[in-house]
C-alpha cells in the first residue's frame, strides 16, 4: 500500500513502456524542460545584475535574492517530481490551505506600510495571498476539467465564487494590485476553458457599472491619489506624481545602449524610490537603454510562448487550463508592471517577474514553472486497448 502511494505522488515510468523508457531523454527522466529552464536562468541571472546596480552596490539584498532563487529552484524542481494528478487531486485542499492563512491574516497578520499582508512563523514573514496566485488556478481547472466545456452557467457562477471570496479578503489587507492579479488567475482558467461571448460581454458591463460604487465604496484614498496621478501626475510633482515622473525620466535618460551598468543616475542619486523592486526595470532602461529593455522582452515572449506551446500539447483539460493559466497570468504579471513603471497603468506594487527583489512571490512564481515542467516531460498516458 505503502508503495502503491508513493507511485501516486511522485513520478515513476511504466513498468511496461521499456522501450519508451530507453527513448526518453535525460531531461524527461529528471522531468526538467531544458528550454524552459534555459530561459528562466537567463531571466533571474539578468535579475542579479540590474539588482546589484540598483541597490546601490549592497551585496547583502544581492545575497538575499540569491537565497531566494535558490529556494524557488529547488522548489521547482521538486514540484516537476510530483505527478500532476496530484494536484487535481488535492486542489480543493490546496484552495482551502490558502483561504485558511488569508483569514488568519485579518486577525494576526503583520502590518508594515499601513498595511496588514504577512503572517510571521518562526520568524520567517511570507504572504499569503501569493499562495493563492497558484492555489487559485489550481482548484478552477480540477473542478473545470471534469465538465462540460464551454462551461455552463452554474460551473461558471461556483468558479466566479471561487474567485470571489480570496480576492475581497485580499482587497481588506489592503491590497488592491495583489487582489486583482489573484483574480485574474482565476479568470484566465474560465476564459481558457470557453467562456462564452455572453458573459464576457455581461462581465465588462458589470465592471463598467461597479466604477462608480467602487470608486467611492471600495478604493482607499490613496488608491483614488493613484488613478489621479495616472492621468496628470504632474499636479503633485513631489508627492504622488514623483514615482512615475522620475520612472519615466530614467527611462528616457537610457538612449538606445543606456549609460552603462552601474551609471545610472535617477536610482543612484536616490531619485527613483523602490529601484530594486517595482520599478526595476526603469533602472534597467537608464543603464541598459532600448536595447537592454528588448533582449529582456524578448526573453519574456519565449517563456510565455513556451507556455503556451505546453498547454496547446498538455493532455487533458486539467493539464491545459492549468499550463495556460499560469503562462497568461506570468504575461499579465509582465504587463502591468511594465505599463505601471512607463505610467500607462496605475502604480499598483507589482513587483518585475524574476528581476525584482522578491520572497514569497518569487518562490511561488517558480513552482507555477514546476508545474508547468512536469505537464511538459510527463510520458504519454498509456492506454489498455482490449
């Protein structure tokens, strides 16, 4: 019995399928998509570099990301182990996990910045709403897979309640960038899966309508300041236009080539705030210029579309709603960061995927790759034909 577990957790080839076995390659036995991991090296190598400038030459944060990327490696890896059924398995668990620590947020969460959105165990502070980014997509695609598909009405109002009650607690911390990104992760299994131009339609309405009671119900202030300084954030040139105003001058400071690694002015000088987190990638563009910024797109667009390319070959819709949830929801991270450091978006704290500093959010990113490793190495499913 004992045995017969093990096999359901982690990965082990057939017994029968010898000559698939001796075709595999070493990379599928280790169950690490070499492309994949290619590029995520690249990713967070790039990261240590622009980091290192951008706090101002502190081999400590440097050593602290190093720590971190290491733990999210391993934790990727350890995620392709398992067998994918696994997780299908156990999502209702995972989702339940993940809920549980945002309710205990609201009672013995950590505050910092006027906020309350780290748990402390033992005295390692992490973030539990980053959990639910992966718990999220998890539970929506086991509970979708084994429908019908477009899904119905009633499959999609239980998935939209699974969305629902995370993202209101997420929105109490407060936390509003956070809230939506969980959200949308959740989101992007339904719209994966079908979803029929009816509700979307019904959903954008619905979104246009809540503007108002949102606006004067929902936001903080400060969350209302941001929107503000969207559209003119040179009506408070020191206050809330400051972050996007000296964003966007690094920005453009950078030319075509930048003024070189560890020249940057606007972060050095202490003009731009949270160089080494959310707006990292305006450091990058004032040393590295348009061409720094390109390479790092570029290396982007290959991890999103290697993502795309395993969800398009997954094997079953559990398998692909999940590959493609995290891949869009990977792409949607890029996006807004990107579109919120260059003030097309509202500044919303999202950190640069696998380039900003990072903890929780790091490592949870990373194990959405495992994830995606082992939907891409697994063998084929044999069947019994009698």
């Amino acid at each position: 019995m004992a045995h017969n577990n093990q096999q359901d957790f982690i990965r082990r080839m057939p017994e029968a399928s010898n000559d698939l076995r001796r075709r595999r390659s070493f990379w599928h036995v280790v169950h690490v998509d070499p492309l994949l991991l290619f590029l995520l090296l690249t990713l967070t190598s790039f990261g240590l570099i622009v980091l290192y400038s951008a706090s101002g030459g502190d081999s400590s944060l440097l050593k602290r990301q190093a720590i971190f990327f290491t733990i999210a490696y391993i934790g990727m890896f350890t995620v392709a182990q398992i067998k994918v059924d696994f997780f299908s398995r156990w999502s209702l668990l995972f989702y339940i996990g993940a809920l549980g620590l945002l309710v205990a947020v609201l009672f013995f969460g950590v505050g910092a910045k006027g906020a309350q959105r780290w748990l402390s165990l033992g005295g390692i502070r992490f973030q539990p709403s980053e959990m639910m980014k992966l718990a999220m997509p998890i539970a929506i695609a086991a509970y979708l897979s084994n429908k019908t598909l477009p899904p119905r009405f009633k499959h999609v109002f239980w998935s939209l309640l699974l969305v629902a009650v995370p993202t209101v607690l997420i929105i109490k911390q407060p936390d509003l960038g956070t809230s939506i990104l969980v959200a949308i992760s959740g989101l992007i299994v339904l719209f994966y899966a079908g979803l029929r131009w009816r509700y979307i339609v019904s959903a954008v309405a619905l979104l246009v309508a809540s503007i108002w009671p949102m606006w004067h119900y929902v936001l903080h202030d400060y969350q209302r300041g941001r929107i503000i300084t969207l559209f003119n954030p040179e009506a408070d040139k020191l206050g809330a236009g400051w972050n996007i105003i000296q964003s966007k001058t690094a920005i453009g400071s950078g030319g075509l080539d930048g003024k070189g690694w560890l020249s940057g002015t606007q972060s050095h000088l202490d003009f731009l705030p949270e160089g080494h987190t959310d707006f990292i990638i305006a450091v990058l563009a004032e040393e590295f210029g348009f061409v720094g910024v390109f390479v790092l797109l570029v290396v982007y667009l290959l991890v999103i579309a290697r993502g795309l390319f395993i969800a398009v070959k997954a094997q079953d819709s559990f398998r692909r709603l999940l590959a493609g949830s995290i891949t869009l929801t990977f792409f949607v991270y890029v996006f807004v960061n990107i579109g919120m450091v260059s003030g097309l978006l509202p500044v919303v704290g999202v950190p640069l995927p696998l380039v900003s500093l990072g903890g929780t959010s790091l490592v949870t990113l990373m194990l959405g790759f495992g994830l995606l490793m082992g939907i891409s190495t697994e063998p084929p499913k044999i069947t019994n034909n009698r």
